[in-house]
C-alpha cells in the first residue's frame, strides 16, 4: 500500500530528517539512501523498517543539513601552496589573491575528513526513524480505512443488485411459460398440458438461480470477514473476488431476463472495480 512518512530531529550542529516512501508490491523491496558517513549502519537501518513494514516497495532516505560552524572539508595545504608555487613560475607578477583562488578550484585543493559517528548522534537517528516508521503506517492505516468504506460501499451495492434479481423472478418465470406456450402454437402441435407442464419446470430448473445467489452472499460475507481481520489479505481477496465473478457469470448466462442481465452488469461493473482496488493491496 501506498505511503510517506517523514521526521526530522535538530542537534546541536546540523539537522538529520528521515523521508520514507512506499509503493505497492507483494513483498519488502527496500531501498536505503544514506550520507556518507551512516553507510556502516545501513544494515541496521534496514533491519529496522523490515520490523515496521512487512511489505511495499519501500525507500527510504537520510538527508543532512548543516546548522553549524562545522565542516567535513578542509584545504589540503600542501598541495595549494604547490599549484601556488607552479603558477608562479609561470606568471611571476600575478597577484597572490588571484592565484588562491584559481588554486583552491584546482583538484584535490579541498580533502573531505572522515567524520565518526558516535552514539549519541546514532540514538538520535534512530528515534527519528522510528517516528518516520509510526508516520507512515498511520499514513498507510488511513489509507487502508479508505480503502475498506470503498469495498463496503460496493459490495453493499452487489447485495442490493441480488435482492432486486430476486424482485424480477416471478416475472421470468412466467415469461418462460409464455415464450414455450408460443412456440409450441407456432408448431401447431396438439399441447398435451402434462408434458407441456414438464417441460416448463425442465425450463425453469435450468435457469434457476437460488444456488448462485446462495454462494455469491456467502463470498460477499467471506470477503468483508477477511477484510476485517487484520491480517494481510490481498491475495484471499483477490481469489474470493474471482469466485464471486463466476457466480455473477453464471447468473447472467441463466437469467434470460432483460433486467435482470442489466443488474448483472452493474455487479460485473462493481466487482471490477473491487478487483482493481485489491491489487493496491497484493
């Protein structure tokens, strides 16, 4: 699921803010961002946001800012005052200003010391990380809240859509009947009642639904029971998703009723759009 987090902490001579970002995908991708001097606790870090987020494609970002009089750089003197000295044996009268300032762009003017890292600072790090890790996951709850009215909404839509098939079974119960009384007249065949009456409930057998919509209620409860049990689900949604689709197929194939086909769109079209949301959860 998707997700931001970001915290920050102020010390003494710089500013050290944690950003993370997660993206959907069905297991832990991480990616980690570090200054050069927290390369040695990346392994830490890891194992710090693999405690918090189980899944997602995760990166997560370490940024430094300097607030202090402190500095990694410092002149390398030694090789300054040699470009100094090169150029003035080249422009003996040129103004010293102006050769430190050409000598100090030159490269290896300029040596970055090693900085420690020690543990006080690190304690600090990692209380920043861990509020980053609350902030998204609060991120990702609402998220997911969301995320659930939205499937509520639509499987309460496909209930009403079964209730209302139920309104038209009478309807093409006797539709069936006519339609068959019809043809047999068109045949001109004498109507023995007996078969005629057998051969409507061989119809109507054929075409009843009560067991499709037995089984559709039964995954629409499924699925809002495993959506509501905290666990990780997307891939039980996603299989109870594609058992309510062939029950919604088999009822359209069975209908025979053009009011019905037109409810059975509109579950089609609901379901669709339960699916599309559950891959943001796989």
């Amino acid at each position: 699921m998707t997700g931001f987090g970001k915290a920050s902490v102020q010390l003494p001579l710089k500013k050290i803010t944690v950003e993370i970002k997660s993206l959907n995908s069905k297991n832990l991708d991480l990616s980690v961002r570090l200054p050069q001097p927290y390369k040695e606790k990346e392994l830490e870090i890891r194992n710090v946001i693999a405690q918090q987020l189980e899944r997602g494609k995760v990166e997560s970002s370490v940024f430094i800012e300097v607030t202090g009089e402190e500095t990694s750089s410092v002149l390398n003197a030694p090789i300054v005052k040699a470009y100094i000295a090169q150029m003035k044996n080249i422009i003996p009268n040129a103004d010293e200003t102006e050769l430190m300032k050409m000598a100090v762009r030159m490269p290896d003017a300029l040596k970055v010391e090693r900085c420690e890292l020690d543990e006080q600072e690190w304690n600090e790090i990692v209380k920043v990380l861990n509020q980053a890790l609350v902030n998204i996951n609060e991120f990702r709850q609402q998220e997911g809240e969301k995320l659930g009215n939205d499937f509520l909404n639509r499987i309460n839509i496909i209930r009403n859509c079964i209730t209302e098939v139920e309104s038209y079974e009478e309807d093409r119960i006797k539709t069936v009947k006519d339609r068959l009384l019809q043809n047999l007249k068109e045949l001109e065949f004498n109507i023995d009642e007996s078969r005629y009456a057998q051969e409507v409930v061989y119809y109507i057998e054929k075409l009843d639904i009560n067991e499709e919509k037995v089984r559709l209620t039964n995954h629409l409860d499924y699925f809002v029971e495993t959506m509501n049990s905290g666990e990780h689900g997307g891939r039980k949604l996603g299989f109870i998703a594609q058992e309510m689709g062939r029950e919604i197929n088999t009822m359209g194939s069975k209908s025979n009723h053009a009011e019905m086909q037109k409810l059975v769109v509109k579950m089609k079209d609901e379901l669709e759009k339960i699916k599309e949301q559950v891959l943001n959860i796989l």
